[in-house]
C-alpha cells in the first residue's frame, strides 16, 4: 500500500475482515513498522466499537 499511495499522511490504516470478523492494523511509513491490533471485532456483538473505529479512521 505504501508504494501506490500518493498521499502524504505518515500513518496508513487497514482493515482485514470475513464480514463477521474485522481486525485492525497502522502502518507508519517512516519507520516502515506495522502495529497491529490485537482485538478482534465481531458483528453484531461488537457492532458499536466497529463503527466508532471506522468513523475515526475516516475523519
């Protein structure tokens, strides 16, 4: 991702998910280091904190 984006942020976030499952990771691009969230999310149950981590990476 860090080779085809143009856009200068420092830090670039994805996202991994089964539809059921998501999970969350931070790439920054100059340290070239990836953290990697340790939680899993699960929908429904965890429906809330999804929405509030996807709004945040977005605004």
């Amino acid at each position: 991702m860090d080779q085809w984006s143009n856009t200068e942020q420092s830090i670039l976030y994805g996202a991994v998910t089964t539809g059921d499952i998501w999970k969350f990771g931070q790439l920054h691009r100059s340290e070239k280091r990836i953290v990697q969230d340790l939680n899993l999310y699960r929908v429904p149950a965890d429906f809330e904190d999804l929405m509030r981590i996807l709004v945040a990476i977005l605004a």
